[in-house]
C-alpha cells in the first residue's frame, strides 16, 4: 500500500507526543526524518496515513506500539570510549585517586546500545580490579537497552578501542561469528542496563552514583527539560561526585549546583 505524505498536523501528533513522554524536542524540520522512520511501522500495519498509526499507537489494541514508536523516534548513535579524553580524566583524576572502599558506582544515563556503559567497566576493571565496583546504564529506549546486556557489537565499532583492551576483555567470534565480538563476562557482570525515562521521576531505588555520564542527550531537550533532567539526576549523585557532558554540551544556565573542572566534566560540591 503506498503512503500518503506526512501531513503538518499529524507530524505534530508524533512531535507532541515524545515530547510529552520523553522530552525530546524534535524540529519542524525533522518532518522528513520522522515520517520516513515511522514508514516501516505503516508498511507492517498495512496503512497508508500517518494519522491512522498514530491512533494505533495510542491504542490499547497494541501496547507495544507506543513503546516501538519511542524506540524509532531516538537517535542512539554511539561508540566506544567516544570522546576519549573523558575516559583519560575518568581513569588519570577520578579512578587513580580513589581510595575509599565504598562500592564505586558510575550512571550511563542514556547509555544508547552500551559502548559507553562498557567502556567506563573496562577503564574500571583496569583500575579497580577486584575492588567493588559498577556500572549502571539506562536508556529510554527498549530496542538498544536489549543490545546492550547482549553485549555483542560489530568489530566496525571498535574506532577508538585500545587493543589491550579488546585482547583481555572482548571475545572475538568465530565461524557464523565472524566479524563480531562479545564483551566478556567478567565485564558484563558488572554492569547492570534498566530502562529509565530522564524525563520522568526517578525509580527511587537508583541509590547514589560517584560519577555520572549524561553525554549526547541534552542536545535533544529544551531548557526546560534540560534543566528539570540535570536536577533530577543531581539528586543521584554523591557531594564531590563527577558530572560528565559531551563537549558539544555545556551547563551553562542549566544549574549552579555544580562546579566546572574543564569543560564538560562537573563537580558536585
Ligand atoms: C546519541 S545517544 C548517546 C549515547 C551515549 N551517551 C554517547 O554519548 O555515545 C542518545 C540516547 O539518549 C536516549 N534518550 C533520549 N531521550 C531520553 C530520555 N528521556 N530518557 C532516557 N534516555 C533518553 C536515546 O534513546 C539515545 O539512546
């Protein structure tokens, strides 16, 4: 069945809709970007209008629709120690200088498919080793959060991966594997993935972080969600803990509750 065009008001049903649900802001000039996201969800409905799937997707006929539609409208582009200054700062100021023999608990917060989840348990096991210690990823998004505890990546996804670390805790696959590897489980086991909507209150049983990583996701909010998200996550975060952002984000008139060390990484008093 061919597909009418995405019309300005039903662009705006979806446009409300995650905004309402998960904050993200999306342009009048994502027009294109949603309705040819959304197609595929049509084509497997048999509809040809925007408008009709959005009435399945509000639908209690189909309660995994929502759900699908949230899981397509997010961007979840990621990689391993993306940014990989952060992960020197993480390891050289944070990790290096620990001495406590508290659990040290480190947030994901929107931790897409797991590079950056995994990533941060590497640099940990490194630096850890047998102390406690874990990692805590989330993800509004069902789709990537089942990547993640899978744990399994395409060996193109390695761009900024140390060797060493690949050799000691990555297992390369073999034979139907081929070309694929699966982060082990001595690293697995440590790291832990929930669903967690940023936008909505926080499941109280969290507990406290040392640092978090709330990198490439401001981006998509307002100010006003911007701000509600980092109070929010404030609440989580141990006094003298680290908040990390991504270089292209910045706090500034977000919230005077923490201290800038450089730009993108944070202090809380
Ligand atoms: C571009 S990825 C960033 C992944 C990783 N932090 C990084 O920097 O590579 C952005 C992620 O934010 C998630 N996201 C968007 N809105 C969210 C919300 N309200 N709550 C939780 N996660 C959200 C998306 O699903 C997506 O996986």
């Amino acid at each position: 069945m061919s597909i009418s065009p995405i019309t300005t008001k039903e662009f705006e049903c979806f446009q409300h809709l995650i905004y309402d649900h998960a904050g993200i802001s999306l342009s009048a000039e994502k027009k294109v970007m949603v309705a040819s996201r959304l197609a595929k969800r049509l084509d497997h409905h048999g509809l040809s209008r925007y408008g009709d799937y959005f009435q399945i997707v509000l639908s209690q006929e189909y309660p995994d629709e929502f759900q699908m539609m949230v899981d397509i409208l997010t961007t979840n582009e990621t990689y391993f120690f993306r940014e990989p200054q952060h992960f020197e700062f993480f390891h050289d100021e944070i990790l290096r200088h620990w001495r406590d023999d508290d659990n040290f608990r480190v947030w994901s917060a929107a931790s897409s498919s797991g590079e950056e989840a995994y990533s941060l348990a590497m640099v940990m096991a490194e630096s850890l080793g047998m102390r406690s210690w874990e990692v805590f990823g989330s993800d509004v998004s069902v789709r990537v959060l089942n990547s993640a505890r899978a744990g399994v990546y395409s060996m193109d996804r390695l761009q900024n991966m140390d060797n060493r670390y690949l050799e000691k805790y990555c297992l390369k696959g073999v034979r139907a594997q081929q070309g694929f590897f699966r982060v082990d489980a001595k690293i697995r086991s440590h790291v832990e993935f929930e669903q967690v909507n940023l936008k909505a209150p926080l499941p109280p049983h969290l507990g406290k972080f040392n640092v978090i990583f709330l990198r490439n996701v401001l981006i998509y909010f307002d100010q006003e969600t911007k701000q509600h998200v980092v109070e929010s996550l404030l609440r989580t975060l141990k006094s003298g803990g680290y908040f990390f952002v991504s270089h292209s984000e910045s706090l500034h008139l977000v919230t005077d509750k923490l201290q800038m060390v450089k730009p993108s990484i944070y202090r809380k008093p």
